[in-house]
C-alpha cells in the first residue's frame, strides 16, 4: 500500500471517532498492520503515514514499537498539522 492509503485510513477513522464523541483514538504501527494485511517492511511507511496524520495535541511513543494517540475531539481547521 501507498503512504497515502494509510493516511486515509487514519484520516477515516479519526473521524469516525468524532462522529460516534469518543475523545482519543490510540493506534499502533502494528495494529495498522494487522488490520490492511501489511508486511513488516511497509513499516517505515506506515509511521510516516501516522505522523502526517498527527495535529497539534496528538501524541507519538516510540519506547515500545510505534503508538500515537489522536485527540479526534475536534479535528477542526484551527488545528495545525505537527509534520
């Protein structure tokens, strides 16, 4: 998969999130991975597709595989992108 199908996938769920009031989505590289039946080796791609999809707020962990919590509570246009 593309780097930007990730981030769709992302993008979508964040909103979903929105939609249905949940305040976070907390998603891993390799729950991304599991759920588009990814190889190990589209990992880097994956994170990057997490990063560009991070705004002011969300949160990265890199101390045990790859984890970013989203704030998905508003996604509006006053948020800036952080990447």
């Amino acid at each position: 998969m593309e780097q930007l199908e990730y981030e769709q996938i992302i993008r979508f769920r964040k909103e979903e999130y929105n939609r249905n009031g949940f305040n976070a989505l907390e998603t891993s590289r390799d729950e991304l991975q599991k759920l588009t039946g990814s190889r190990k080796a589209d990992a880097p791609v994956i994170e990057e597709a997490m990063r560009q999809c991070m705004l002011e707020g969300d949160r990265a962990d890199e101390t045990d595989g790859f984890m970013v919590t989203y704030y998905c509570d508003n996604l509006g246009p006053d948020r800036r992108k952080m990447y």
